[in-house]
C-alpha cells in the first residue's frame, strides 16, 4: 500500500476599496464665493486649492471636488447637496466611480 502527500497552495489577492470622485458642476446661477466655501467647509480644501477647483469648475464645466471611499463619498455628496439646497442654490454635485 502507498500513501501519496497532496499540497494545496492558496493565493490571497489584496484589493484596496473602490475609490469615488465627488464632482461639482458649472451653473449659471450659484455664486462662486458659495462654491469656494462650500470646498473649504465640506471637503477641507484650503483657500487656494478651493479657488483654482472654483475656477475649474466655471471653465470647464465641472471638477473633482475630492475622492474618497464609499462612505464617505456618500456623507460629502450628501452634506453639500443639502448645504446647496438649504441655501437655495440649484448646484448640481454627483459621485462616480474612479476606474
């Protein structure tokens, strides 16, 4: 009678979380002074970099206001749609997947 050894190899792949943009849109309607502190204030940009995403969005229609994982994609989407409409601005913001 013979005995025969098997071994079994596993590979475990790391994956980091999906990533997700939160992007703000050009209007003709929202003032610019209330884009630049809605950045500073829901996504913690400071001044400079919250003037050169305002001036972004104004020329190119819209800008990536910050990326993050789901979550918290989610809460800042959130916190600034109800920031904007609380304000009586019509500011359009959504959230998209980074591929």
């Amino acid at each position: 009678m013979s005995t025969e050894q098997t071994s079994t190899k596993t590979t475990t792949t790391v994956a980091y979380p999906d990533r997700f943009s939160v992007i703000i849109f050009n209007d003709d309607f929202t003032p610019m002074d209330f884009v630049i502190q809605l950045l500073i204030e829901i996504f913690n940009r400071n001044l400079d970099e919250a003037k050169d995403i305002t001036l972004t969005i104004h020329e190119k229609g819209q800008a990536i206001a910050g990326t993050y994982m789901h979550e918290l994609a989610e809460q800042k989407l959130s916190e600034a749609i109800m920031t904007t409409r609380t304000q009586g601005h019509p500011l359009k913001i959504t959230m998209e997947k980074m591929s």
